[in-house]
C-alpha cells in the first residue's frame, strides 16, 4: 500500500510540475509586463508635455491680458 501512495503522489508532483507556465509563456508574460510599463510611461510622458503645453498658453494669455490692460489706463 506504502508503494502505491508512494507511486501515486510522485505521480502527482509531476502532473502538478508539468501544469505550470512554460519558459514561452514565462517570456510572453514577462514581454507583457514589460510593454505595459513602456505604455504607460509614453502616456505619462504625453501628459507632462501636455500639462507644460497648456500653462505656456496660460502663461502667454496672462501676459497679453496684462498688455492689454495696462494700454486701456
């Protein structure tokens, strides 16, 4: 009985092992990680280019409005 148990859950170890992802699915999944971390720092990066963008804009309508203010007096 010891040696069927035995048998059977050496059997088992390797029916478990042999389920596992294997060094293909490791890479994609690593792949995956990796293009998601690219992705999102292209997206931060757009956002901080848009960010500086809009309060240059904000800085050059400030300015005409002072212009403008000041050659109403």
């Amino acid at each position: 009985m010891k040696k069927v148990l035995s048998t059977l859950l050496v059997a088992g170890m390797f029916a478990v092992v042999a389920c596992g992802p294997s060094a293909e699915e490791k890479a994609a999944t690593e792949k995956a990680v990796q293009d998601s971390i690219a992705t999102a720092e292209q997206a931060a990066k757009a956002a901080a280019e848009q960010a500086s963008m809009q309060d240059s804009m904000n800085t050059v309508v400030d300015s005409t409005a002072a212009v403008v203010d000041s050659l109403k007096k």
